[in-house]
C-alpha cells in the first residue's frame, strides 16, 4: 500500500528527509512551509504548500502521513502544536529519526561493496572542509562565550584517564605503567589523562592531523599547563610512528572524518602491538546524520550480523571480514529504535599478528599521496596567509 506524505520542512533537512522516505516506500506528495516566499514554488517536482493546504491534504486523504524535515527543536515543537491543534487526529507524524533508522536499514541490505576510493578526490574534500572542524573547536570550545568552554577548562585539568570517559574502564584494567596509549583524532585536547586507578601513570600521546591549529589555540586560551597535541595523520599513520609501537590506539568520533577510513585502520594495526587494541566510539552513520557536512565523509555502520562497516554513496567495505587475518573486531551497538542522537557504536580491533604494510597497500602511491597532500596544504597557506587564522583568533577574545 502507497504511504503518501507531506515533508514539513523545505531546507537540506526537509529534502533529505524526503529522499530517505522514498527509499523506504513513502511517497512525497507535496513539501509544506509557513515562508509565503517558499509556497507556490516547486522541490524535484513536487509543490511546496502552505499549512492550510497541507491540512486539506490530509483531511480529504491525499496524504495519510506528515514527515517533519525540520532540525530547529523550538520550531519543531511549534509545528507538533499546529498538527496536533489543526489536522485530524487519524494523521500520522512521523519525526526525522524514525524515517532515517528506516533508510539505515534499507542502506545496509542493499550495499554493494567495493572500496576504490579516489584519493585525490577525497583529499580535496578534506582540504576544502578541515577548517570548519577548527572552527567548531574555536567558537562552540575555545571562545569564553563559546557553550562549551566551562567544560573545555574543566577537561584541560583532568590528569585521571578514566576522569572523562568512563566507558573505558574494562580497557584501563589492562594498562600499567609500560602502557603506551595513543588517542588519535582527538580535536583541541585528549580526554584522557595518564594517571590509572591504581595510581600508575602510563605514557600518552595525543595525535591529531591539526595539531599545529589547535596547540595555537589552546596556547592563547588553556588558561593551564597542557599537553601539545603531536600531528599525525590516521591514512600514515606508519609514517609517523614505528611498526608495533603502542598498546592501545583510541578513537572517539574521527574515523568519519578521514580521507580514507578503512587505510586509517589497517595503518593504526601496524603501529599497534600484537594483542594490542584499537578502539572506535563513534556515533552511528553520522555522515549521513550530518547531510555529509564538513568533514564527515564516511559513515561507521554495522550490517546484519554486527560486522563492522565503513560506506558512503559510493563505497563500502565490510572492516570485519577483510581484516579478518590479521584482527579480531567485536561490535557493540544500541538500540536501532532510539533517537539518532544517541545511538553509539563501540568497536574493538584486536591485533593477531604482524603485517607488511604491502600487504594492502602500494607504497609508491602512497607516497604520491603524500606529495599531494603537501601540495594542497601550501597551496591552502598560500591563499589564506594569517587572515583567517587572525579572524578565529579575534573569536576567542
């Protein structure tokens, strides 16, 4: 049976939204907006209608269900009251979450998996996009009028390594005072400390591939003593660091952010120990939560059986079954009925045994990749000099 419906909501939200819906089986008869200056036009063919109209879609069967498209919690509940107020009570209204916890499912039982990721391509992206990640550092973290700058000072401050993130606390059960514990990816500051309950301290070493922004920022506003964060970037790793050099790699909400997240994880195994551990927390498929916005390119997922998977619209690749030779991976995850906001995914990767890197890869591109990269990077110097790093700066007086 057709499932005709109303998108509430003509921005990205509401457009994508209306994609999903049509990949699952509804089928959007019209889009609905209270801007006099959005009504009468059209979106991928359909019109966009006033309230009033939308009403007499639903009243006289038209449209069996409205979708709200609109990501503004305040206006939302706004729209909730008009419905709830005006339509009849036989519609039915249906949030963003569950349509997108429907389009994951969808996404997932009909992927095709290859991984023939266009470095260059990729790379271009990042360096289009790596700014908007300082930019959240500076103005939601760093500036003192910033939402999370309390918590920013508080966490600078924390020595304990489970003081932040308590979800560790079966992996610290294993660390002592030989540990060597990279977090990777870890923004302006790592949230983890050196300092174990049992009052061992173990070496840790923050990594990030904008280490040079955020040690700028964070000399201007720690306020304290902090650790400088090294650069490192996840896709050369083993570049940066030694075959078997740390025991635990952690890594909370970055993976997505990569050019390359599956060569991220195989680099991240030859720098680790054998038996060593790589562990991911990440928010579930947060590419597409995010509309594919700045840098979240790539999706952490899992399929049917709680594999492990990386995809986007164009590829995908099942992490669990190709590395299954030289790692065990476990996959814990939440609740799929949930709201998208919370639904975490926590993945450990163990080490079973020592790799050439030429196993996976072809090092004489690789270094082609670096070349370009570099490229990139002074071309991006070139055209910004210091104006738009004096412009986040000014934000954080």
């Amino acid at each position: 049976m057709e499932k005709k419906c109303v998108v509430w909501g003509t921005r990205e939200a509401g457009r994508r939204l209306a994609h999903q819906a049509e990949k699952v089986g509804y089928s959007v008869v019209a889009y609905c907006s209270s801007t006099k200056d959005s009504q009468g036009k059209q979106i991928n063919g359909r019109p966009v209608v006033s309230p009033e109209e939308a009403k007499r879609s639903c009243l006289e069967g038209e449209s069996d269900y409205i979708l709200l498209g609109v990501k503004n919690t305040s206006y939302r509940r706004e729209i909730e009251e008009i419905i709830r107020r005006d339509f009849s009570p036989n519609i039915h209204v249906i949030d963003s979450d569950t349509i997108e916890n429907e389009y994951l499912v969808y996404v997932r039982d009909h992927l095709r998996y290859q991984w023939n990721v266009e470095f260059t391509d990729q790379a271009e992206i990042w360096l289009e996009n790596f700014m908007s990640e300082v930019d959240f550092w500076v103005k939601e973290v760093a500036a003192p009028k910033g939402p999370r700058h309390q918590a920013y000072r508080d966490k600078l401050r924390n020595t304990d390594f489970l003081g932040i993130d308590r979800t560790c606390s079966r992996l610290a059960d294993g660390l002592n005072s030989h540990s060597v514990v990279m977090d990777i990816g870890c923004g302006l500051y790592s949230m983890y400390g050196n300092r174990l309950p049992n009052a061992e301290t173990l070496q840790m070493i923050a990594v990030d591939p904008l280490a040079p922004f955020y040690n700028r920022i964070n000399e201007k506003c720690a306020g304290v003593e902090f650790e400088r964060t090294k650069f490192g970037m996840f896709e050369f790793a083993a570049n940066f660091f030694e075959e078997n050099f740390c025991d635990v790699i952690l890594i909370n909400n970055a993976l997505d952010h990569c050019i390359d997240p599956y060569k991220s994880i195989i680099e991240c195994l030859y720098i680790l120990k054998v038996g060593g551990k790589i562990r991911l927390r990440h928010r579930r498929a947060e590419a597409v939560n995010t509309a594919y916005g700045g840098l979240h390119k790539w999706n952490i997922d899992y399929d049917g059986q709680d594999r492990f998977i990386l995809w986007n619209d164009k590829n995908a690749v099942n992490v669990s079954t190709n590395l299954r030779e030289v790692a065990d991976i476990t996959l814990v995850h939440g609740e799929e009925t949930c709201s998208r906001e919370n639904q975490m995914i926590t993945i450990e990767v163990v080490k079973k045994r020592s790799f050439p890197l030429e196993d996976f890869f072809n090092m004489e591109d690789e270094r082609h990749q670096l070349a370009f990269l570099v490229e990139g990077l002074m071309n991006w110097i070139s055209r910004h000099e210091d104006g738009y790093l004096g412009y986040l700066e000014s934000q954080l007086t």
